[in-house]
C-alpha cells in the first residue's frame, strides 16, 4: 500500500506422510529454508503468513490465504497445511489443556486471533501440535489446520518424499 509492502506469505510444496504427522515449524520448513520443498507433492503448506500491525483488519490477511487457494488450485494440489500459533492460549493456560482451548475455539465458545481467523477463511481444525514453534504466547502449541482444494483432480504423482 503507498509502496509499502504490508503482508508476506510463505509457503511450499509438501508430500507428508504419514497424512497428519506431528512435526515442528523447523522440521516441516527444513529448518526455514524450505530445503525439503517437493515439487512433485499434492500439499501446500503455509510457513508464514503475517500482516504489518498498521494494516490488520484490513482484508490483507484473508487476500494472501485466497491466494494461497488459487496457487493451490492452480497446481492442483489437494489441500492446504499449517500450523497456526494458539496465540491466546496464555490466557487460559491454567484452567484448560491447548487442545481444549483449541476445542472450545472451534466450537465458537472462545476466540483465539489465529485460529478463529483460520476457520473464517474455511480452513478445519486437525489437532493440536506440541512444541510448534518457540512462542512465550501459545506456550509453543499450534493448531494444525487443512483447507481442502475442491477442485482437485487425482493425478499420479511421483513419489512423496518424507517429512
């Protein structure tokens, strides 16, 4: 905006397996730098998605998830993968465990800035990764979201390399 740049995504392509691993931010980004990208794989997965905090509630936010959507779709991939901090999971850290929290946020009895903003985007909720990413916030839990791409063709791919 005004030759600012106010959000950045980074994402690629995975073959996981098994199909909902538990894994950190590090070993799924090969450790952020991407190293362990697979071409030949049918899942996008969503490293990083920020917005600047001068433009949050702007759209920015669900503008770069659209258009994770479309690269997917144009690639013809079969989903969307990320692991999204539990961002207020600090707050009730001491009354519930991050998998409730995650849980009570789905169900709409709670709103987390990440999460509730992931399922408004059409993403699912998964699970609960443990030890995600180092973050005082989440206490390092993360969510494990999918958006499934509903135009995807079945292909035969090459072989999926582990994650």
């Amino acid at each position: 905006i005004d030759g600012r740049i106010v959000g950045s995504s980074s994402s690629l392509v995975i073959s996981p397996s098994p199909e909902y691993e538990e894994h950190d931010w590090f070993e799924i980004t090969g450790n952020g730098l991407f190293s362990n990208h697979n071409a030949s794989g049918d899942t996008l997965y969503g490293a990083d998605l920020s917005t600047h905090p001068e433009f949050r509630n702007m759209g920015i936010g669900t503008m770069l998830y659209d258009a994770r959507k479309e690269l997917a779709m144009r690639l013809n991939l079969r989903r969307i993968l990320a692991g999204g901090r539990l961002y207020d999971y600090c707050k009730y850290s001491h009354m519930m465990s991050a998998k409730e929290f995650a849980e009570k946020v789905v169900r709409g009895e709670l709103q987390d800035p990440v999460l509730s903003f992931q399922l408004k985007n059409g993403f699912k909720y998964i699970k609960v990764l443990p030890n995600y990413l180092l973050d005082r916030r989440s206490l390092n839990f993360a969510s494990l979201i999918e958006w499934q791409n509903p135009t995807y063709r079945i292909v035969k791919r090459s072989k999926p390399n582990r994650v």
